[in-house]
C-alpha cells in the first residue's frame, strides 16, 4: 500500500503515528540533554544519573525505529494482491 493510500484510508491513523514520532523526537532530545554526558564514568549518582539517561535513550531510539519501519511499510507498493480468478 502506498502512503497516499493509507493517508486516504485512515487519515486518523497517519496523523497519530506521525504526532507520536514527533513527540517521541522531541522526548529523545528532552532526555540526551537532562544529565551529564562526562557523569557517565562517576561511581555515586544524585538525583538523574547518565546511566539512566543513556538507558532512555537507547528506549525511544527504539521506539523511533519501529516508526520509521512503519513508515516504511506505508510507502512500500509491493507485494501486491494476487488476482482472482488465477490465471494460468
């Protein structure tokens, strides 16, 4: 199915996937500047930790793929539907 086609099908559908990566992008550059990249190597941590920052990141880089697999699988024209009746 191409993207014009799901945009046509389920222009709700679209807009929530596409609202959510945003979100997620934004949440993505919200965390990698909440702590101290140079903290990471430190033993004792108060209050965020880079550890913890670095595991979020890892989460929404994730999540931020499966989207974009998504975004792919939208676009993606083939395979297409077999005939019916099959001709021989």
């Amino acid at each position: 199915m191409g993207l014009r086609t799901a945009l046509q099908q389920s222009k709700i559908l679209a807009f929530v996937v596409a609202a959510v990566f945003v979100w997620l992008l934004l949440g993505l550059i919200r965390v990698a500047t909440a702590f101290n990249w140079y903290a990471v190597s430190a033993g004792d941590f108060l209050g965020r930790n880079a550890l913890g920052g670095i595991a979020g990141i890892v989460v929404l880089l994730v999540l931020l793929g499966v989207l974009i697999a998504l975004y792919g699988e939208l676009s993606e024209t083939e395979p297409t539907p077999d005939t019916w009746p099959p001709s021989e």
